[in-house]
C-alpha cells in the first residue's frame, strides 16, 4: 500500500466516531483530554505520572522491565500536547521547551522527536515496542497500541 | 585592529550555519507504520535512532554601556559589539556512541579578554559512550559539570540575565567553561523520588588571569593541569528543586612561575518552578596565597506566561591575602546588584533587559581595593536558538 493511502486509512480509524474502540482508554486520562499510548507489548501495565514525566524529560531512559524508552510528542499547539504537558509534566508547553533548550546546549540530550499528528505518533508507538506517545482523549487506538494507565 | 581576514571568514561560516533554518533531522523521526506489532522482536530491530544528526545554534546580541569603568569590553560610550553565538552539530552513531562538536563566538566589545581568542573556536568536541549501566563517558573538550550556569553560559535563550552571575562565574578568567579530558557521569536511583547525579572529571584547561590592583592593567593566558572534580546534584521530590556540591583541585600554571596548586568548594541551590526560581551558589578557591570567597542569590518571578523579572545580588572577598605589597589582609573583591526584565517572544526569541550597580575591583582597569570604582551598567539583548 502506498505510504500516504496508508497514513490516510490510519487517520480515519482514529477519527470516525462509529468505530468501535479496539483497546480500552483510561477514562480519568480521556476526560483530562489525553490518553498516553503505548506498543502493545510493553508490558508495563500502569505508571505513575511522575515516572511518565521522567521519560518525557528524559530524566529515565528504560521502562521497568530495562528496555530502552523512546519517548514521542505531538508538535505544540495539538490540543493533546498542551493536555498532556499540563496534567502529565505539571509544566506549560514553553516551560518544557526552554527546558529542552538548557538540556540542548548544555550537551546533554535533545528532546523526544515532534510528529505532526495524532495519526503519525501513533503509528510510531506501533512501530517501535519502546515508545510511549500520547493523543487525544477521544480517540480510537488502533489495534498495535494500547493505553498505558497513568496513576497519580 | 583586532580582526583578521581568516577570522572574518569563519566568522561568516559560523553566521551562515546559524542563519540557515532550523534544526537538520538527517533520519526521519517518523518511520514508515510497519506492522510491527506481533512480531516485537522484528520492531526492536527496526526500531530507530531519533534524532541521529542534529544541528542547533544559539545567539545573543547586545547593547551595553557602564558609567564610565571598564568592565567586560563596556564603557561610557554604548556599543554593540557583545555577542554569543554558537552551532552544535550532533550525531548519534548508535544508542550508545555519540559525536558533539560545538563551534562558538563570542565580542565582548572593549575587553582584552577577546584578543585571546579567535572570532571562531573550538567549545566543545567530544565523543560519548553510554555503558550498559547508564553511565556515560566523555572524551575531548568537554563543558565542566559544574554548578547552576557553567554549562550555560552563553546561552540567552536559557538564562534570566545576558549572562550568568559574573562575580561567581567570571567571563574566561579564573573559571573555565570546558576541560580537556574526559567525564564520567551517572544518575543514582533515577526512578526514586530522590535521585542522585554524580560527574567525574580530570584534565587540563586554559583560561585567563588578570592584575588590577598593579599599576597597569595586566591579563595573560594561564594553564590549569592536573584537575580532578566532582560534583554531586541531589534532585528532591518537589519538581525542580536540587542541591549540588562540588569540588576540584588544579595545577595552575602561569608564565615561567612555579605552579601552584588551587583547590575549590562549592554549594548549590536550584529551586526551578513554573511560577519562579530561586538560584543561590557559594564557593571558596583556595589558591594559597589567599582565598577567595564568592556567592550569589537569584530570584526571578514569572509574573506572566511570558514576562520574567529577576533581582540578583552577587559578593566576593578576598581574604588571608599574602600577595601584594601594601594589600590588606582581608577586602571585599567586588559587589554586584542588578534587576532585569526577560520577555520570551516564543521560547526560542526573548529580549532582555537589565540593570547592575556594582563596586569593585574585577574590572578591566587599575583599581586600588581601598578605593574600588562604583559603577553601573545596563544590557540590552535579544537572544535566539534553533
């Protein structure tokens, strides 16, 4: 299938309403306006937030079973993003920017790579067992992906 | 004239690279959606480097004016020629093997301190390799791990002032911003509520020292060898705040004299919240014929989402003196009050605005301790990144 039919096909399943939900969403997290996804065998079940928050800082690098985590974002101004950011990190969109650019030009690391849409984060959740991305909380997880319970 | 043809054409290049877009991405972030998930062993051979090439850069241009003492390149009469700027190029050739280079360019208008370097230099080069434990090593010329700012000094973007506290930090004398050598760096129990930081750094580096309280105004490149450091960042449960201590000692040596040993001690608080910060560091340098205390406390109030107002106070002293006829014993080196306002236009373009009242000696002109110059002076400056 070409590339973009394939992208298309992917964002009409996260968007169409009648689609029935292949994975349950954490319905604290939906309300809150986003659900944080992950591969679908990660087999960390729950986190708490604060540990969700340290592998988007990059303050953990691996998820309690040791394997590597890759951390994914949505570009700012998504709705999710700034859901996200607030509730999750505790810190508004620019506070974590200026954050990433301490950490850029002190040497130390970049920050998680930005996708344009909800559609292509989650399809680099499905691609990669490490990753852990987020999107909004009405949509529909394809079947690859699964809501990771984020605790208090 | 201080600038020299080859000079101006790695000025150019340097200007070149950071005016060229935004940050270069050689490896796509997004992968093409295979379907990876039931077979996770496939995925994880597939599974990318993010971010493997990347070029940022940052840049700050100033205008600044003193009352009338020089200070750090500024006089009575305003100039622009303050700059930093810088392009970091990094590539990540596996998820455990990392290259950084880092080329940097910094005016100080007036100062002699930039007759010591090229418009264009070498800041950082180094190669990293992450261990399986999670510690990372660094080889080459390596920003020093040490307190609140070194790490950050020319970069506006990330800082509430033009620049860090210069009682404390200096700007290329006494302190250095890089080592040549290697660090060692690992994070204790990073998925407690307490963790632990911990750097390992020996090597060598080169910085200025200068003479204020001769007759003339003196300033020549030193040789610090045989450094061994450590600092230490203790990150609490509340989001932000963090208590470093370090430590290093260093062979200083200056022209044909002996060398001569320097040991230093440092403390750090860094209270970083959504709403402010508050930022305090102390330090003593023991270079044996004197100690040299200095310290500073900074606070800054995020009074809008995108407007910083920030009060700083900065002291150091000089005591058990055994150096220079007719010096007393014990005497306040320099005081520094400033205000400053910074407003991020986005996060990556904030113009600034500042304010110093200062007396001392760390100025760039005889001075007599007992009669150390009172001055001012104000910055103003637009800092971006990429």
């Amino acid at each position: 299938m070409p590339r973009r039919l394939r992208w298309s096909a992917l964002s009409l399943a996260l968007v169409l309403p009648s689609a029935p939900p292949r994975q349950p969403v954490p319905t604290a997290q939906a309300a809150a306006g986003y659900v944080v996804v992950v591969h679908a065998s990660n087999p960390t079940p729950a986190m708490p937030r604060e540990q969700v928050a340290k592998l988007f800082l990059r303050k953990a690098t691996r998820w309690p079973s040791g394997a590597p985590a890759l951390p994914v974002d949505l570009r700012g101004g998504e709705p999710a993003r700034e859901a996200f950011t607030r509730e999750v990190l505790g810190k508004s969109v620019p506070s974590v920017k200026a954050y990433w650019q301490a950490r850029i030009f002190s040497g130390y690391d970049v920050p998680p790579p930005e996708q344009p849409s909800e559609a292509q984060a989650v399809a680099f959740v499905r691609a990669n067992p490490g990753a852990v991305g987020y999107v909004s909380g009405s949509a529909v997880l394809p079947e690859g992906v699964r809501a990771l319970a984020v605790g208090p | 004239m201080r600038t020299h043809p080859a000079r101006r054409t790695g000025l150019a290049a340097l200007l070149g690279l950071l005016l060229s877009g935004t940050a270069v991405w050689a490896q796509p972030a997004s992968p093409a959606p295979a379907d990876t998930a039931s077979s996770p062993a496939a995925a994880a051979a597939a599974e990318p480097l993010p971010n493997r090439f990347a070029i940022h850069g940052y840049l700050t241009q100033g205008w600044a004016q003193s009352t009338g003492t020089a200070f750090y390149g500024m006089s009575n009469r305003p100039s622009s020629d303050f700059r930093y700027a810088a392009v970091q190029a990094r590539f990540r050739a596996t998820e455990k093997d990392l290259f950084l280079v880092q080329l940097n360019h910094r005016r100080l208008g007036r100062s002699p301190i930039t007759d010591f370097e090229s418009d264009v230099n070498l800041n950082w080069a180094f190669y990293q390799r992450t261990l399986g434990t999670g510690t990372t090593v660094k080889v080459g010329r390596i920003a020093i791990p040490r307190g609140i700012y070194n790490e950050l000094r020319s970069v506006g973007v990330a800082l509430p002032t033009y620049r860090p506290p210069v009682v404390f930090y200096d700007e290329g004398a006494y302190y250095s911003e890089t080592i040549d050598g290697a660090v060692v760096s690992h994070r204790f129990a990073e998925e407690a509520a307490w963790s632990l930081d911990a750097h390992l750094y020996g090597g060598g580096w080169r910085s200025l020292a200068y003479d204020t309280w001769s007759e003339s105004y003196g300033i020549a490149r030193v040789r610090a060898e045989n450094a061994v450091g450590a600092q230490l960042w203790l990150h609490t449960p509340a989001e932000g705040v963090r208590v470093g201590v370090a430590a290093q000692r260093y062979d200083y040596d200056w022209d044909s004299d002996v060398p001569y040993e320097v040991k230093e001690w440092h403390v750090s608080l860094d209270a970083t919240r959504e709403r402010g910060f508050l930022r305090t560091e102390a330090q003593l340098q023991n270079y044996g014929q004197d100690k040299f205390y200095s310290g500073y406390v900074q606070l800054g109030a995020r009074v809008t989402p995108r407007l910083t107002l920030t009060g700083e106070v900065q002291r150091s002293r000089d005591t058990d003196v055994q150096y220079g006829e007719g010096l007393p014993a014990s005497f306040e080196w320099h005081r520094s009050d400033g205000l400053g306002a910074a407003f991020a236009i986005a996060p990556n373009f904030v113009l600034k605005a500042e304010h110093h009242w200062d007396r001392g000696i760390q100025v760039e002109q005889p001075a007599d301790p007992m009669r150390a110059p009172r001055f001012r002076y104000a910055i103003l400056s637009l800092s971006a990144s990429f």
